[in-house]
C-alpha cells in the first residue's frame, strides 16, 4: 500500500544515524553510569516516544498539538490501572472494606470495580489499550477537527483545552482515577517485581528497544509516499487538496500515529518508575513535550531523542542545583529554540558539523540528523511550522 | 435536585449564582479584551497574557502599600492611580516584547506560541525571585468593602459591582478606540489588509506595536482588577490562560461584541452548574462544551471576513 520509490526506506546515513543511537543507549550508557542514573535516562526515554509523535506531527505534518501529555497519560493509566488492579489482590487489601479492589476506590466508598476497569483484569487486553484507546480518542478529535479544516493555532489551543480538561477530570473523579495523587503502589507486572533494580534495568533496555522500533516506524513513515504528502500538505495544503487527496484523512492518520507512540511512552513510564498521576497529562508537560522536539530539531526523527536527553539532563541538574534557575532556562531555551534555531540541534549540526565531516568521512556525513531529502535546509527565518496556520 | 428548595430559595441562587457569574464574566471579558486585540487583530498567540495581567496585579498591589505607608489620607482613591499605572506599566513590558520578539515571528504564529510560553515561565519565575512565593492581597479601601443587600436573601456585594462598572467602562472605552478613533481605523486596516494599509501609508509596524501595548495594557487593567476579588501569586496568571483562549476563540476571533457574548455564556455557564454539580465537574462540562461546539462552529460565534 505504502510504496515508496526507493527500495529501502532507510538511508545509509540514517542507518548509521540509528545505530550510533543504539550503541549509545546500549552499550555506552548502561557501562558509564550507575544504576540510579540510568534509570533516569530510562525515564528520559519515555518522553522521547512522545518527541518522536510530535516530529512526525508537528514537524512534517505541520499539525502542532499541545495535548501530547493527555496521550501520554492515557497510555500511562492504563498500564498503571493493570499493574494497581495485579496488586490489589484479596489476600493484600484484606483490611479494606471491600477486599479486591485499588485503595483509593476504598477510600472513596466504592464498593464494586467499575466497568471502566474491568478490562484491566488481563495483560493481553491492556496493551491493546495502551495504543488502541489514545489512539481512538486522537481519531475522534482529529476526525473532528481536521474534517472541518480545524488547524493550525485553533488545533493547538483546542488541544491545550483538552489536557486541562483530562486534568481537571482526573484530579476530580479521585475513586476512579486516584485523583491528584495518580495511581501509586504498583508492585508487580504478572507475578515479576518491577521494583528492584534488575527488574529496572531489564526495563530500561526494553524501553530501549521499543523505541529504536518506533524510530524504525517513523522513518518507516518519513520515506514513503505517505511521508512525502504530509510534508507537501503542510507546505501547500490546498494545492495538496486540488490533487485529489483527501487531506483530513492524512492529517488523522499522523495525529493518531503520534498519540500511539505518546501512549506507548506512557506505558513505559509507569513501568519504570511505578506510579502515574495527572501531573504529567495537565498543559505544562504537554507543552514542554514539545519543547523535547524543537530542541532536537522539529524535522529530525533522531534529533528529537537527543534534544529530549539533554532537556532533561539539564533539567534534572538545574533543579539538583539551582532549582530557581531552571525556569528561566527553560523559558529561554523556549526562546532561543524558536528565534535563533528553528530547526534545532540537527539544524546547526546539520549546517556547521556535517559538512565539516564530510572531507573526512568521505560522504557519510549527515551521520546524525539529516533532514528529510524533500525539504531544502529551511532558513532561520523561513517558517517551517507556520503553512498550516499562516493561510 | 430541585425538590429541596422552595420556589423562593430557588429564585436566590439563581440571582446569587448569577452575579457570581458576573463577577467572572467581568473577570473574562478583561482578560479576554486584551487577547481578542492581540489575537484577533494581530494573529499572535500570547501565551504571556496572564502574566502581564498578574503584573498589574503587583503594580496595584504596591500602589496600594504605597498609599498605606505614605498617604493614608487619599487610601480610597488610591487604585485609580493604581490602575493607570499598571496600564503603563504591563502596555510598556508588551510593547518591549513586542520589539524585542514578536516582530520577527509574524509570520509564524505556532512559534509565537511556544516562544510567549518561554517568556511566562521566565516572568513567573522573575515574579517569584523578585516579589517573593507567597500570595498576596490587597486592602480594599473602606468605601470598596461590604456589600448591598437587595432583598432579604439576595446581596450583592460592592468590590463586585465595581469590578464590573470597570468593565463595562473599560470595553466601551476599547470599543470607542478601536471602531471611532483614526487609529483604531488603522488597526483595522492593517488586520485585513496589511500590504494595502502600508500602501497608503500607514506605518503598520508602528501600528503592531501600539497594539500589542494595548492589548497588554488592558491585561494590566484587568490584574488591576483582579486584586479587588482574589489574591495574586506568581503563577496566578497561568490558571486563567487556557479559560481566557476558549473565550476568544469560541467568541470568533476578530469580533469583540462576540468575545463578549462568549465571555457571558461560559461564565454564566460555569458558576450556575458550579452550585448543584462539584465544582471541577463544573468546569469541565463548560470546557468540554466549548471544546464540542467549536468543533461543529470552528470559526466562532461571530465571524468577520477578512483577506489574509
């Protein structure tokens, strides 16, 4: 279906690109820190699923919603509502009022698991909901919206809208959701403990793998002719129209291929690190998701997992040290990023690095980030995410 | 949910909950002023407004200890004073942006997005270092506190009513400006036909900056008022942000009477469903049936044409 003209959908600079990645991830990381640290970079990690979407959203589709974090969330409580109902069992809630269900639902004088739940029972029926319920609901908002040629800032401040409502939602059905304290205390993924630290660094490589196979889909998606219609879309949307495509349908499609990958982000993220709350669904992280990508580079699929490292290194350092400091980076890094690099750290790599290493490597150059062959190196002051807004 | 109250009872909330309605809508209508210029006229996303408005806040707030400590004779008149002030002084920060950063991204404006969302977490930050973490409140001048009661169960109270005569002044104020004066002719023109208003000679870089000063000013104004009803904390702005874009957008982005009326709906909206349901549910029924109707409406209530 998906044809593409090439034979492979992936470049030798892009396979060098993804493997140097993978050594990183693999080999260099796991050697150098300890674990403590690298359970920080897993958790990284998870936000890079999302930066991943929002490159294949934002970047080529030119579609930027600030609602990331709701898909985020929504794959992260479904793992978690799995993982709380597991150890939630008869025998450990005995004290309760009603044995067998979460504690908070307890607290809450809930009696009974509600239907929402029920599904929760079984692994295999959770991670068909990880990626097909935010996916269902980012089709259902972008059927609605695209269809009716919703886009550009509208899309955005519609999003934004969404994940205050998930927030305030959540906070406040507190027995079905937990409330503001999220779904805390989880123990065990089908028998095995998620809390030691083994148990971590297997998880770590899991996520690992998980994302080098989005990056694969992504690229995957980049290179083909599907690809190549979201880039001309965001570019020229009515001439795309005029052709004879449907535009909305595209627009769905990327939209609902991000919300996925936020979810499977999600998931990993209540794995790792054993709890979920709405604190990483509301405006703030959705909106700092995005910043994850337009450092990396909003047009290079590798760039954003770099940007979305060293975001939040800096953050996790600022904070250990100057905690009031950090606010003022961020705020900054939001400036700078969109003033002075546009198209992030694969943007200037690709401009002052790559062409010096050329000569030396003989060709392989863009090892790292390369934007896509179709776009011409976008100048700083040409907009690479306005077409769709800028009508 | 009806059959507790009597006929009487239900008549009183009912008024009760409608001036508390209006108390937000004039809250709304403020804020969403000074966004409806920025967006609607400019097509800039300020996602710093909250913040302008919570430094009007601080200016009146700082005013008002100012008057304490050194005029305590004139206290009562001291927040018209104040309100000027935070009119000049939210207007000057916003025409400094202005020059500063959004002039370079007009014509991007999902990145005007993200870089006003850097600026509101630098201000909120500066905020917090500058004037510390804590809220604060100003003291209402004497004549500004208690409140009138109309019948036996219904009152209303004072700093209420004048928040919204504010308001009203403030809104047929922007609307003399923007649709009688030459200039607010040459805001027009610029919005729906800036290559065209340069032709004839309109400075249309001077007139973006003048506007975006405005529409920052007026969210000065708007903090100024908000000092009267609740207390102001460095991230105060943020909470009414998201609120604020919905007014606008669901008003129709260039039409100010419908940034009013739509102001009107949501609020009204909210504090009545805000008595008999919780109220976070409150707020997301209003939202969520904001959220649904400018799916089916995306332009907005009242829609203006205009040639980009």
């Amino acid at each position: 279906m998906l044809k593409s003209d090439r034979t492979f959908f992936l470049r030798p600079q892009d396979m060098i690109g993804i493997a140097i990645l993978a050594i990183l991830l693999v080999v260099v990381l796991p050697l150098t820190l300890d674990n403590f640290r690298l359970q920080f970079v897993g958790k990284y990690l998870t936000y890079a699923f999302v930066a991943l979407g929002l490159v294949l959203c934002w970047g080529y589709a030119g579609i930027l919603s600030l609602g990331q974090g709701v898909f985020f969330g929504l794959g992260g409580y479904c793992m978690a509502m799995f993982l709380k109902l597991e150890s939630s069992s008869v025998e450990a809630t005995k004290i309760q009022t009603t044995p067998g269900i979460p504690d908070f639902m307890d607290w809450n004088q809930i009696t009974a698991l509600p239907l929402m739940w029920q599904p929760f029972n079984s692994l295999t029926l959770t991670i068909i909901a990880v990626i097909l319920v935010p996916a269902l609901f980012a089709f259902i908002v972008g059927f609605a919206m695209f269809k009716r040629r919703v886009g550009g800032v509208y899309f955005a401040i519609i999003t934004q809208a969404l994940a205050a409502i998930m927030t305030i939602l959540i906070i406040g059905q507190q027995g079905y959701t937990g409330g503001i304290n999220g779904i805390t205390d989880l123990r065990t993924l089908n028998g095995w403990d998620i809390r030691t630290d083994s148990a971590k660094t297997i998880l770590y490589f899991v996520c690992v793998a998980l994302l080098i196979a989005c990056i694969l889909i992504a690229y995957f998606v980049k290179s083909s002719k599907l690809g190549r219609i979201l880039v001309a879309m965001r570019d020229k949307e009515d001439r795309v129209r005029f052709s004879g495509y449907d535009v909305a349908n595209f627009k769905v499609f990327v939209f609902c291929l991000a919300a996925s990958l936020s979810a499977i982000g999600g998931a990993m993220f209540t794995l790792q690190v054993g709890f979920m709350s709405p604190s990483f669904v509301g405006i703030v992280p959705s909106i700092e998701m995005v910043i994850y990508a337009a450092v990396g580079g909003r047009l290079s699929i590798l760039g954003a997992i770099y940007g979305t490292l060293l975001v939040n290194w800096a953050k996790t350092s600022f904070s250990e040290s100057f905690p009031e400091l950090w606010l003022f980076g961020l705020g900054g890094l939001f400036i700078a990023v969109v003033l002075i690099f546009p198209n992030g750290l694969a943007g200037l790599w690709q401009t002052y690095i790559a062409p010096r290493l050329g000569p030396l490597f003989g060709g392989a150059s863009a090892r790292r980030a390369s934007p896509p062959a179709a776009t011409p190196p976008a100048a700083p002051s040409s907009g690479t995410a306005a077409p769709a807004a800028a009508e | 949910m009806f059959s507790d109250y009597s006929l009487a009872e239900l008549g009183s909330i009912f008024v009760m909950q409608g001036f508390a309605g209006l108390i937000l809508f004039s809250v709304f209508v403020l804020m969403a002023l000074g966004l409806a210029i920025i967006f609607g006229q400019m097509g800039v996303i300020n996602m710093a407004h909250g913040e302008f408005m919570i430094l009007g806040a601080y200016v009146t707030y700082f005013t008002s200890q100012f008057f304490l400590n050194y005029l305590p004779g004139l206290f009562g008149a001291y927040f018209f004073l104040a309100m000027i002030l935070a009119f000049f002084a939210a207007g000057a920060l916003g025409m400094a942006v202005e020059w500063l950063m959004i002039r370079r991204l007009y014509k991007r404006p999902l990145d005007t997005l993200l870089a006003t969302w850097g600026l509101s977490l630098i201000l909120q930050q500066l905020y917090r270092t500058v004037f510390g973490p804590r809220e604060v409140g100003v003291e209402l001048p004497e004549w500004m506190m208690g409140s009138l009661p109309v019948t036996d169960m219904v009152e209303v109270q004072i700093n209420g009513l004048f928040v919204m005569g504010l308001t009203i002044a403030i809104t047929i104020a922007v609307a003399l400006l923007m649709y009688k004066s030459s200039w607010g002719k040459q805001v027009r023109a610029v919005v729906q036909n800036r290559v065209m208003a340069g032709a004839v000679g309109i400075n249309t870089e001077k007139v973006d900056r003048y506007t975006f000063g405005l529409g920052c000013g007026i969210a000065g104004v708007a903090g100024s008022a908000f000092t009267m009803i609740g207390s102001t904390g460095p991230t105060s702005g943020q909470l009414y942000i998201v609120d604020t874009f919905l007014v606008v957008v669901f008003g129709g982005a260039q039409s100010l009477l419908g940034t009013i009326a739509s102001a009107f709906t949501i609020s009204q909206a909210q504090s009545t469903m805000e008595f008999f349901l919780s109220g976070s549910m409150a707020k997301v029924l209003t939202l969520l049936g904001v959220v649904i109707i400018l799916m089916l409406r995306p332009q907005g209530l009242f829609v203006i044409k205009v040639r980009r």
